[in-house]
C-alpha cells in the first residue's frame, strides 16, 4: 500500500448535485464515531474499521486526533462539511495511507462505483 497525497478533485456535477442532496438531508446530525467499528483501543492509540458501499455515507464525525487512514480499497470518496463546502478524492488502485491531520469535521460519502474500505489509526497522544 502506497503513501501518496489525496488526489482532491472537484466532484463532477452530478456528484455535487448528489452531495447537495446529501448536505440537506443530514445538516443538523449529531457527531458519532469516526467509523463502523473499533477493532483496537489502548491508551495511545484507537483503530477502526469503515466500509461504506457506493452512494452510502459516513456518520457526521470530527477528527479530535491525529490519524492515519490506511484505504485499501475503492475508487472515488468525497467529503461533506458542515456549513456545505466539499471535495472528492481519486484513489489510486492497491489502495493508499494518508495523513489526516485533527480538526476535521465531515461526513465521507462513497460517491464510486466500489466498495470503499479503510483502517482508521487515531494517535491519542502526540
């Protein structure tokens, strides 16, 4: 799996008219978990699952940490923030690391034809 930089695009029209569609039917959610499940957890660090289907979505999440999402498979991702601004990601086939840095706050929608698939390492300590 490599390491390489997102590859941020702008979403094509009819994947901004979907996410639009999206913003207006989850703004107000509460925050949940950063994925689906806990597969890891001790005092420094938190690992997690997410598997998101084509045109399924993340819970609305905020990055309190630093963390390292390990794609391993899948071919295009967005990312929805509250108050609306977007953007989507080309993936790289034989998946990708990519640090993210803590502060985000978004919900991630699967806006590809694949099965979207990350390990998710949260560092609770710097």
């Amino acid at each position: 799996m490599i390491a390489t930089p997102p590859d941020i695009v702008e979403p094509t029209p009819a994947e901004r008219e979907f996410l639009e569609r999206f913003y207006e039917e989850h703004n107000g959610e509460e925050l949940s978990g950063v994925a689906d499940t806990v597969l890891f957890e001790d005092e420094n660090i938190k690992i997690w699952s997410l598997v998101l289907e084509p045109g399924k979505a993340s819970g609305l999440h905020r990055h309190d940490y630093d963390y390292y999402l390990c794609i391993s498979h899948g071919d295009r991702i967005a990312a929805v923030m509250p108050g609306g601004s977007m953007y989507a990601a080309n993936l790289p086939k034989g998946g990708n690391t990519v640090a993210i840095p803590k502060g985000t706050t978004e919900w991630a929608v699967n806006i590809g034809k694949e099965t979207y698939r990350e390990i998710l390492i949260e560092l609770k300590k710097p």
